[in-house]
C-alpha cells in the first residue's frame, strides 16, 4: 500500500481540475483493500473510492479524508472459456486489448469509452443500444468486510445507473463473450473507436456531463444547443461546439469554473425547454454550493 498526504487529485480526473485529498491510498491487493479501509474507519475519515475519474469532478475544496485507488491486482486481466474476467481497476481498454488478442467478441461496443470495469458497472455505460450490465455474467464486492459474488440477474441496471447496495465496492467482474475471429474483433474495436473519436470532442473532459432525460430518449446534448449554450466558457471551462453535453477545459482549469458552468447550463435549459438536466457526472468532495 502507497499513502501520499495532501495528495493531487488531478490526474485522477478527465478533467485534470486541481483538487487535493487529505489521504489518497493506494492499494494493490484485497488485503490491502481491507487494511487501509480499517485504518481510515479507526481514524474516522471518509473514503471515497476512485476510478480512473472519466466521470468525476473533484470538489473546488478538495476532499476530505481518504481516497482510495485501486492497482496492482486489481488492474489484472484474464481470459477464461466463453468470458473474460477483469479486475476493478482493469481500463475498458486493456479489457478490448486482451479480447481482440483472444478473439473474444462481444464487448467491442465498448471501444472509444474510457474508464475502468468497476466505474463503467456503476454508471452501466454504453451506447443508445448496448449497456456493459448486458454483458455482465457476475461482479465480485466487497460488503461489510466481506467479499460475495453476484450474479449479474441479481443486479438490476438501467438507463447509466446499476443497483449495487450503497457501500458496496467492486472489485472484481466476469463479462460474457463469445469466440471470434481476432483480426475481426480488432477492425470492429478500432472501427468504433473511430467513430467515437469522430463525434467526441478532445482536450479536458469527463464525457457526458447530463443524463439524456427520459431515460435516454432524448439528447441532452440537443437540449444545450437549443438553448444557445453551444460554446459558452466559464473561465477554462466551455460547452463544447462539437458535443454540447462535453464540457472541455483547458489544463489548470479550476473546479470551480467546470461547477459555475453545469449551474449556468442547468438554468439556461430549464427557462428554455422546461427540463431540469440531471446530472450523469459524479460530484465527489467539497466546494459545490
């Protein structure tokens, strides 16, 4: 285990915002795990539990207590009859690496989203068409100190959310494929990322920041331009022209200003179309009044 006070949260961001933790704790192994969570419940610190934070904005304040990544075994990948197991900590990208390898089809639909196994459970990212809780055989947690295994029917998934018990953290999941040609599963892979890439905008960002309301029938993205946000900066923060639920920033942007922007974004949509935007972005420390 690796224990850095005052530790920069800014990498583990996708919009590399400027925050800090009183404790970040690395851990690279189950017992580790378990180890650093009774220290930090001794001590009486929060945790929070980070992911590679393609999803997350760390709080203008910081965060208070202890945050927790996972590595070491954690970002282990293996391959196993018709499913691919994969640690909490396993990118979504070396997942599609070791299946397109492997030949293991199934998963492709994944290409181009960033992240980790556990963060994309948690949101049940995706496409319009295709959710990773879909593709979940089971997922390993650790609750109450201990570790169980749920079968994936066990959990129900909707529209980028999952059902795992509040406190549960993920630490392990098993994905179903199905056997493929590898040189076919790596042209889908970079084919799709591609398109990704073609619609997404670059620099700074956390993907979609807004649910699409309706369980997802309708773009939030559209809602945005509708109401005249395309472009619109709040210090380095601004809409993106090319993807209007992305807000980019330049680097060393404040939290602050990615904050001020989601709070203008918000008003502006609701005196425009009447619907109040939700966010899809988790919000983790302190500073968001």
């Amino acid at each position: 285990m690796r224990v850095i006070p005052e530790a920069d949260l800014s990498r583990l961001s996708g919009y590399g915002c400027p925050s800090r933790a009183e404790t970040l704790a690395e851990v690279f192994s189950r017992d580790e795990l378990i180890e650093a969570l009774g220290r930090f419940s001794a001590q009486g610190s929060p945790v929070h539990i980070a992911g590679a934070g393609y999803n997350t904005l760390y709080g203008p304040s910081g965060v208070k207590g202890a945050v927790i990544t996972l590595r070491g075994e954690f970002e282990e990948v293996k391959t196993e009859p018709s499913s691919i197991r994969a640690g909490a900590g396993a990118s979504l990208g070396k997942i599609l690496r070791v299946s397109a390898r492997m030949g293991y089809s199934g998963l492709e639909f994944l290409a181009g989203i960033p992240g980790t196994a556990a963060g994309a459970l948690v949101c049940n990212s995706g496409t319009a068409e295709k959710w990773i809780g879909g593709v979940l055989r089971e997922a390993e947690v650790l609750r109450e100190g201990r570790f169980l295994r749920i079968a994936a029917g066990d959990i129900p998934f909707s529209y980028r959310s999952s059902g795992f018990y509040p406190g549960d953290i993920i630490t392990e999941a098993v994905f179903e494929t199905v056997s493929g040609d590898p040189e076919t599963v790596s042209r889908r892979i970079s084919r799709l990322a591609e398109e990704k890439r073609k619609k997404h905008p670059a620099g700074g960002n956390c993907g979609c920041v807004f649910r699409n309301p309706e369980n997802g029938k309708v773009s939030a993205g559209m809602l945005i331009r509708r109401s005249g946000l395309a472009g619109v900066s709040s210090g380095g923060a601004r809409v993106s022209e090319k993807h209007c639920n992305f807000i980019v920033c330049r680097p060393g942007t404040p939290a602050s200003d990615v904050w001020n922007l989601i709070k203008k974004i918000r008003v502006a949509v609701l005196e425009s179309t009447g619907v109040e935007l939700e966010l899809e972005l988790k919000l983790a420390g302190e500073g968001f009044d």
